[in-house]
C-alpha cells in the first residue's frame, strides 16, 4: 500500500490523534465553559488513540486487546464525538441507540472473533456500524441553528467518512473471496486506512473553527451589549438606529423611536442601595425585552436611560407600545426588587426629526414632557407645523 504497511499508518494515525486531543485539551483550558463539548473531543481522539496503539499489537498480545477492544474503541470514541457536537450546538440528543448499536456489534464482533476466527464479517460490522456513527454526526450538523463554513465544512468531512466506511462494509460483502487479512489489499482498503489519520485531523480542523466561531460570537456579544442589562450598548445602538434609518428612507417606511428613564432611580439608590438599583435596571430591561416584537431593538442609553428602536411602526403604535411598557413596569411585584415606575418619550421619524439627532432630541423632549405631567406615563413628540 503505497510502499507503506498497515502498522505505520496506524501509528501515523494515532500520533494524529494524541495532537488533536492534546490540542482540546489545551484549548478547554483557555476557552470560556459555555462553549461545551471541547473536552469530550479529546477524550474521542484519545479513545482513538489507545484503539490505533491496540491495533500494533497484533501477534504480539492476546487478540481481546489487539483486535477486539480496538475494534469497539473506535466506534465509541465516534460516539463520545456525537455527544460532544450536541454538547456544542446545544442539541437534545440521546446516544442511547448508538449505545445500543454498539453492544449488539460487541456481541456479534466477539461471535467472529472468538468462537469463529472470520476477519471478513469483522469487517462487514465494524464498517457498517462506523458508517451509521459518522453518519449520525453529520445527521446532528445539519440541525444546528446557525450553519457556516466550519458547520458545514465539519459535515462534509463526516460525511465523506461514512461514505468511505460504507463502501467498505459494501466491498467486504460483494467480495468474491474469502476474505483474511493477508489478501485484503484492495484499493477500498488502502482507502479505508487512509481515511483514518486524513478524517480525524479534518474534522477536529472543523470542530476547532466551529469552537473558534463561537468564541469570536461571545466576544463579539459582549462588545456590543451592556453586561448588566443585556441591552445593546449606546454606540453599538447608534450605529442601528442609523442603519434603520437609511432603510426607512429607502422604502418609505415609518419608524419610531422611544427614550425611557426609570423614575426616582437616585431614591431608590440611596433607599435600597446599589446592587437592588442594579436589579431594578436589569429587571426593567428583562421585563421590557418582553414586550417587544423581534424586529425592536432596545438599548441602554446612559445610567437609568434605556432607548427603544421601533421599525416599520408609527407614532401611534409606538406610543401603544410605549403604554404597555409603563403599565408592566407599574405592575412589577419581581422578588428583591421594590416597586418603581418608568416615563417615556415616543418619537418618530419625519419631517420634523428627519435624522438620529433630530430624532433622539424629539423623544427627550417628550420624554421630559412625560417627567413634568407626573412621571408614570408615555408622551409622543408633538409634530411641529411646516413652515
């Protein structure tokens, strides 16, 4: 086979695969706990590993370790990384029929390799069981939320192995020979070999760019939302608003923008102290997140101020929403946070605010408005007549 015997392709395969999972192993240490699943891929590379090491014992140690534990390590480890990328992409999965699958091939793969010596069905079980486990991951990358490059790149890679294993268990059964291991030399085979150390490293490369994304996302997350409310961060705000803006002009469509302040917040600073002011700013954010539609976009302004972005809504919807917003937050009975109130100013895009800072000044002044009638409540921007 390519000049190369079985023997060193296996321990190429197994140097692979102490790399990759020392590499989980480094890169869990350095990566945050909520993105899950890094460590359980080094345990499969290492299953891997031991498995390829067993394999170079042949003829040297008992055939229960160098045959028919590696022959079931593999599929384990295969398995350990299903439970990994579901661990990953959050998917409710069980491993239960895979469990299953694998110790009725224990049973059958310890009937050919104990009572009745035939390496061919070996293959026949050990292939078609790998190629249902490969195929299952790929199965579990395609019903990820979000799917990029690396998702998809990651799936291929488990694809093509299943097809390389499945073309192999076919290969086995169409054979016309007795199949043993002295003639088993075929072309399907060395590709068979092959698949190993080129998959493993393949689909670690994709599972890496996949944890690499998603820590790049967390980052980004956190850049661009506040840490305490959960709301866009004013800058990151801004820059919507403005985007929103440019689309509205383009289609003519309405938008509307709110500014809130929650009353009293230096009285109930300095009644209840700061960590229950923290908890008002994030409960009014929580509880306010709640009544908006997808498309809004809330964001915190600066102290107790919160900004509502509100597209394709007029001022009379906004101020509908902004009412909803005012009667929640009156009605608020949350534990460890004592009643509050909050005042809003609507405004919306038109001739009279036709641009952010026109926009932002009429939702101020109306929110001061709503400050001066008592607070509690929601005031539009009154428009002003055309001169």
């Amino acid at each position: 086979m390519l000049g190369i015997d079985n023997n060193s392709f296996i321990i190429i395969s197994a140097a692979f695969g102490l790399l990759c999972g020392f590499l989980f192993f480094s890169v869990r240490v350095g990566f945050p706990k909520t993105i899950a699943g890094l460590s359980e891929w080094g345990w499969a590379c290492l299953l891997m590993v031991i498995a390829a090491l067993g394999f170079t014992t042949r003829g040297k140690l008992p055939v229960l370790f160098s045959s028919y534990f590696p022959n079931l390590l593999i599929p384990f480890g295969v398995i350990v990384m299903h439970r990994s990328l579901a661990m990953f992409g959050n998917l409710t999965v069980s491993e239960r029929p895979l469990f299953a699958l694998l110790c009725g091939a224990s049973v059958a793969l310890g009937w050919v390799t104990f009572v009745v010596d035939d390496y061919g069905i070996r293959v026949i079980i050990v292939s078609a069981l790998l190629t249902v486990l490969f195929g299952a991951c790929s199965v579990s990358l395609t019903r990820y939320h979000l799917k990029r490059f690396p998702e998809w790149f990651t799936c291929s890679m488990y694809a093509t192995t299943a097809l390389v294993m499945g073309a192999r268990c076919v290969s086995a059964l169409v054979s016309g020979q007795t199949l043993i291991r002295e003639n088993d030399t075929s072309t399907i085979h060395d590709l068979y070999i092959l698949a190993f150390p080129f998959s493993l490293v393949a689909m670690s490369l994709g599972f890496l760019l996949m944890a690499n994304r998603a820590l790049q996302g967390r980052l980004e997350l956190q850049a661009l939302h506040d840490p305490m409310s959960g709301a866009l961060r004013r800058d990151a705000f801004l820059e919507t608003v403005e985007r929103e803006i440019a689309v509205s002009r383009r289609y003519g469509s309405p938008l509307s923008l709110l500014i809130t302040d929650l009353d009293n917040f230096k009285a109930i600073n300095d009644t209840y102290g700061h960590l229950i002011g923290d908890k008002v700013i994030t409960n009014f954010s929580a509880q306010a997140t709640q009544l908006l539609r997808a498309q809004d976009v809330i964001g915190r302004y600066g102290g107790e101020e919160f900004v509502v972005l509100l597209p394709q809504t007029g001022i009379e919807a906004a101020l509908a929403i902004a009412n909803r917003i005012c009667t929640c937050i009156a009605e608020t009975n949350a534990k460890g946070v004592p009643p509050y109130t909050v005042s809003i100013g609507a405004a919306c895009l038109n001739m009279n605010n036709p641009d952010l800072l026109s926009l932002l000044d009429a939702a101020d002044m109306a929110l001061y408005a709503a400050k001066r009638a008592g607070k509690n409540r929601a005031i539009a921007a009154p428009m002003k007549p055309a001169v």
